[in-house]
C-alpha cells in the first residue's frame, strides 16, 4: 500500500558518518578539524575541505508516491550519494554534504509550506513561506547549514494570466548558515530528477549566482551563460553534471566570509549509533532500459539500444518507434551514475564521463538500522 494520507508528520536523524560518494563508488571521509567562527575570520586560508549540514525534508505529494518508509528513506540517501558525487567536481575547499536528517511531512502541512494558486505551488512564496516556518522553528531546524524540501507538487511562477511550469527548483543564492538557508525542488519517486535540482539549488545556497549572472556580492559573470555546466541552464553532454570555476570560485568565498562560518563548524550534536549506510547511486538501481522510459514516459516501446559508441559518452541510445519518426530511430539520454558505459572494459559512468571499474557498493544491514525516530 502506499503511504497513508494520516501518516505521522516524522524526522528520522542520520547518523554522522554518512556516505561520500567518488568515482569508486564510495570515499573514505576526509579529516577535517571543525574549529569555532575565530579560527576562519573573513578573508582567512580556505580549509581543505568542508562538510554541509543538511536535513531533507519530503512532502505529503512526494512521499505519497513511495509504497513505503522504507523506499523513500533509501531514496533520499542514494539521492544524496548522487549529489556528492557532483560536487566532486568542486576543489579548495572540497564540498560533501552530510545528510544528517530526513523529514517527512503530513498533507496538513502544506499550508504552511506552499504557497497553493489552482493546484500548484507558487514557487517564490512557497519559498518564503518555508523560509519562515525554518525560522520560527530554530529547535527543529536552527543547527542545519541547508534545509531542502524535495516536492511532488508542480512549482511555477506567474507568466501574464497563466503559468510559467517550466521552474524545478528555487533558492536564496548565498542563504546557508542564515535566515534564508532554504531550497526547494520537484522530484517525483524512483527518477532521481532531484540529483540534478538538488545539487544546482545547494549551489545557490553555496553563493553561486547563474553561470554568466550576478546577484549582489556574488558574480559568475566570467562564466558563459550557455556554457552548459550545472549551475546553467543548458544540458548538452557531462558538463552538465559539473560545476564552473566560477561557481567554485563562489563557494570558496562564501566558505571564508563570516556568513559562512556554519559551512566551517559541525554544529548538529546529536549523535546516533553507528551503522552502514547504502552506498549505492541511481545507476545501481535503475537499468538502462528504465533509464530510456523514465526520459521518454510517453513512449512505451522504448527501451536501451545495446551496441553504440554513445555508451562511452554516458548517452543511453533509447529506441524510438516508426510511428513518431516515419522509421525507427532513436533519441539520447544521459545515463545515471554507476551505470556501465563500455562493459566490456568495465567501465561505469560518474558525472557523464565513462570511468574505469567501479568499487563494490555492495553494503550490508537494513535500512531500518539507519534511521532514529525524533
């Protein structure tokens, strides 16, 4: 059965040693030396690495289309493992999230959540309506760097009498650590769609402006707009799954500035008894046939063509019927991390690139043993 409309309003807490995600599959935590505000005043040496403290939070529309707990929790968790593996491609100081809390919301908190116009969220009130509800919640939500709110519902924002539906995410650029460290984004259950829009909105609260735009003190303007890197609108080949020097360039600044001392310091004290987390990424989970009928829903026949060089791109050739195209042809998608690329040299994809033979994720225990009920 799918999780009931009655379900209790829950925060499970993740333990500290969360997963950090490489191109192996699984990376040993870096050592790093949480110091107080005095030890990193503004315009300090950038530490070697830093690690966000994010709670997930899930809405009654989401978590509705998971059969279970269960389902959803290990979602959320190989979700995470997938947005660290994008930020991999960020250096001096290194970023790896820590998940440390997931929330999963009743339908009765929607009002205080969205901001509801005909059946869709409004997604700059929602925005500040989140904003808000973290605020006046401080003994919830008051020692997290980031809190994200992944969403089931449709975000748009007004274009003349209508909508404008095309928005997946929104966030206050430069907004961790402070009043305004929150985000929000769609997802639906089983697509991953959130890897992208998770690690591009955490960018904006990171202090990255759009590629080629400036907000405020922070500027990507020497940054191609069209470059095609995440924090772009663009999604043309695997710069789509990393982030531009100037975004780096940005989070290096956020981390050394004084509103940014939260991303220095591990401040969630809670402590939760040691176990294993999944290690795993979408493409262990999801084949390439599914991944060509998650990009092509409204194409049933579609499926993965074996056999194409695309493989070594990271592109999935999915098939496409005579009756759309006048031939059978076939149409591109990207294929998730961990799934092979080149089989038969063992190859598997990180960040759209086709990379050597991957780490076991093989892991043990149950999922029930990651999460503690508040």
């Amino acid at each position: 059965d799918a999780v009931g409309k009655n379900f209790p309003h829950i925060v499970y807490e993740i333990q500290d040693n969360t997963l950090h995600e490489s191109e192996g599959g699984a990376r040993e935590k870096m050592a790093i030396h949480f110091t107080t505000r005095e030890s990193y005043p503004q315009g300090a040496e950038v530490p070697k690495a830093v690690y966000p403290e994010i709670l997930i939070a899930v809405d009654n529309t989401l978590r509705v289309e998971f059969h279970s707990e269960e389902e959803l929790l290990k979602y959320v968790i190989i979700l995470v493992n997938s947005m660290n593996v994008r930020y991999l491609t960020v250096s001096k100081p290194s970023v790896q999230l820590k998940l440390r809390a997931v929330e999963i919301f009743n339908a009765k908190d929607d009002y205080s959540l969205f901001y509801i116009v005909d059946d869709v969220a409004v997604a700059y009130p929602s925005l500040e309506k989140l904003r808000d509800y973290v605020y006046y919640n401080p003994s919830k939500y008051g020692e997290y760097d980031l809190v994200f709110l992944f969403t089931g519902k449709d975000l748009v924002s007004r274009r003349g009498r209508g909508w404008e539906r095309s928005i997946q995410g929104i966030a206050f650029i430069g907004g961790a650590c402070g009043y305004e460290k929150v985000a929000l984004g769609e997802d639906r259950a089983g697509t991953y769609k959130g890897v992208r829009v998770g690690a591009h909105e955490i960018g904006h609260l990171l202090g990255c402006p759009h590629d080629g735009y400036a907000y405020g003190r922070f500027s990507s303007e020497g940054c191609q707009k069209n470059g095609g890197f995440i924090m772009s609108y663009v999604e043309r080949d695997s710069q789509s799954m990393k982030f531009s020097k100037c975004c780096n360039e940005m989070i290096r600044q956020m981390v050394i500035s004084s509103e940014g001392k939260c991303l220095r310091e591990k401040n969630v004290r809670r402590k939760i008894e040691k176990s294993r987390f999944p290690k795993q990424l979408p493409g262990d989970v999801v084949n390439r046939d599914k991944i060509c009928k998650l990009a092509f829903p409204d194409v049933p026949e579609t499926h993965f063509m074996v056999g194409s060089n695309g493989d070594a791109q990271c592109h999935a050739r999915c098939f496409m019927p005579e009756r759309l195209f006048g031939s059978d042809t076939f149409r591109y998608a990207f294929l998730f991390d961990n799934s092979p690329c080149n089989a038969s040299e063992g190859k598997y994809c990180i960040n759209g690139d086709c990379k050597g033979k991957r780490k076991s994720t093989v892991t043990t225990g149950h999922l029930s043993d990651l999460v503690n009920k508040a």
